[in-house]
C-alpha cells in the first residue's frame, strides 16, 4: 500500500475522499493529529496527537458487486485481528467492525462505500488504533491500548506498515473462507447477553449466532426465536 503522511487532518476519510479521484487502488492517508475523526453513528474519535493510529485506506474494487461489501469489513476486521495477535493481544470482531479485548474498544473503523451500477466503485476505510495513548479523556465508556494492555509503546509510523500488511494480506485472501472466520472472531459468539432492542427500546437475553446473506446480526432469544438487526437496531449491554 502507499502510505502518505500529513501532519495534520481533521478527518483522513474525509481528506481521502476529496482525492479519490486522483489516488489509485489502496493508497494510505494517515496523519499525526486527527482534529474531527468520525466514528459510527456521528460519533467522534478521541486520540491523542502522536499516539495512536489515525488512517484511511481507499480501495477500488474491480468487480465487487454491491450485495458482497460485507466482504470488505470482513478482510479488514480479520486483518486487525491478525495484527493485534501478532502483538500477543486477543482481539475479538464486535459487530459490524468495531475490534475489542475482553469488554474494551481497541480500535474503530468507519467503512464509506460508494455504489455505481451494482458494484463497489470504492470504498474508504477509517481506522482509528489506540496504540500509546493510556489515557482518555473523552466520555468513551470503555477504551483501552495497545500499551494499556501490554506495557510497551511502539513506533506508530512503522506499526503502520506492518498493519495495512495484514490488512492487505486478507483482503487478496477473501474466499469461501472469510465468512467462517469472520464468524468465528466475533465478539460474544455463542454466548448468552443481554442487549437491548433499539427498534422498540426492549432489554432481552439472547446469543448470538451468525450474521445473515445482508449482513443483520443474528441472535437466538431464550424463548427459541431467531431474530435479525440491522446496524443500529440492536445494542449491546456490557
């Protein structure tokens, strides 16, 4: 991937989205201090300028039709999670594509596709790694660090590298293959929680089983009933 750096940025997806045009296939915005980083659901990303790491990854699908972009948060989560393995770290998929270690957020991802004709013409990823950072400041309920978790700090620009390696790595890697392992990284797989119902503001007890051919999160409820949630239809209670 080509990895350009910018000292300052309110927003790499933003930046990246404004050059789409003239960028090609998997070029890399990141930058030292992320003024506005977005989030999920208009949320803001807290880092501190120099410690994490802030990026945007443009890809530019040949072929990939509309009905498959899950495909695309797939390799990206599962290349986090290889990354952070790699670093001796347990990550788990909290879906969509938010990356957790135990009940902490470790990392975000904020996935914009744009569709022309049923296929992806291109997608920008978002990530935000909380890498040095040890403490936050924000209202965040529950982040955590590279270096919260193992002691050590790292060097952000070489980190980089390694990471959007694995993340590469799965994305050329996606097969039949990529669903189950996907499904097997998630978060609370097959575990009993509660969550609540955003549709209707309803608190149940249900495990999570897969994730359907649109991408819903599937749970089981304790009566028996199998039931599907868009993105923001369901919450999680921790």
């Amino acid at each position: 991937m080509n990895i350009i750096w910018f000292n300052e940025l309110d927003s790499t997806n933003n930046a990246i989205l404004n050059d789409k045009l003239s960028l090609k296939d998997r070029s890399v915005y990141a930058t030292v201090h992320q003024t506005a980083g977005k989030g999920q659901r208009g949320n803001k990303w807290e880092s501190a300028k120099g410690e994490n790491l802030t990026f945007s990854i443009l890809f530019k699908p040949e072929r990939l039709k509309a009905e498959k972009q899950f495909e695309i948060s797939e390799a990206v989560t599962l290349g986090i999670v290889d990354y952070l393995r790699s670093k001796g770290i347990e990550a788990k998929i909290k879906w969509p594509n938010d990356i957790y270690v135990g009940d902490k957020k470790i990392c975000g991802i904020l996935i914009e596709n744009s569709v022309s004709e049923g296929l992806i013409s291109h997608s920008v990823v978002g990530i935000g790694v909380n890498v040095n950072q040890t403490l936050f400041l924000s209202d965040a309920p529950n982040p955590v660090s590279m270096a919260n978790i193992t002691g050590e700090r790292y060097n952000i620009n070489k980190e980089l590298v390694l990471l959007t390696e694995y993340i590469e790595a799965e994305y050329d890697a996606v097969n039949d293959d990529t669903e189950k392992r996907y499904l097997d990284s998630l978060y609370r797989i097959n575990e009993w929680h509660e969550y609540i119902d955003r549709t209707s503001e309803t608190r149940f007890k249900g495990k999570i089983t897969g994730v359907d051919k649109t991408a819903r999160l599937v749970l089981l409820t304790e009566n028996g009933e199998k039931r599907a949630f868009a993105f923001k239809e369901v919450a999680y209670c921790i």
